[in-house]
C-alpha cells in the first residue's frame, strides 16, 4: 500500500483489516480516535508499537512521558510538527511492512 492509498482509507467507515497494529493506531489518531489507537499499542511489544506510542503521549501533550517512550523505542523525540511526525511514521510503516512482507 502506497502513503496515498493509506490516506485513501482514511475516508473509510472502518480500519483495513490488513494493517499492522502501529499502523491501525495511526489510521484511528487519523480519525480522531486517540483513545483507541493508545489502547492498541498501550503496552507495546515491538520497537514500531512503542514509537507510535510515544507519538501518541506527544500529540497528547504529555511530554514526559513521550520522551520516555521515544527512548525505549531508540530515537530522538521529534520537534516538527505532529503532521509530520504522522506522515513520517505511516510512510515507514508502510516501507517496512511492504519490504517484509508482514502484516
């Protein structure tokens, strides 16, 4: 799936079924649905999970705990804009999962 086809579906009623669970977090934020998506990587088990998790708390306004999460995924927290934060992060979910074939 292409970033374009990702932002496509995010006119949809419903979360594709075929995307991995940071990337089902990202597409409900998308639609406004913060609780939801932290609920799906609350307690994060890969280092994507955990990043998304850390976007979340940010957008959130908790930053404390963003950048706690930030280094417990090894990375900077961000300082652009949460709209591209978000783009980023689809756009190299979409990378590394189309790269491995993973869902």
């Amino acid at each position: 799936m292409t970033f374009e086809e990702f932002r496509a579906t995010l006119r949809g009623k419903y979360v594709p079924e075929d995307l991995c669970t940071p990337l089902r977090a990202l597409w409900l934020d998308a639609n406004d649905d913060w609780s939801a998506a932290h609920c799906l990587v609350d307690n994060p088990r890969t280092k994507a999970e955990t990043r998304v998790h850390a976007y979340l708390h940010r957008k959130e306004g908790d930053l404390p705990n963003a950048r706690y999460w930030y280094r417990r995924a090894s990375v900077s927290p961000v300082t652009g804009t949460l709209e591209e934060e978000w783009e980023s992060l689809v756009r190299e979910l979409l990378d590394s999962t189309s790269e491995q074939g993973v869902r």
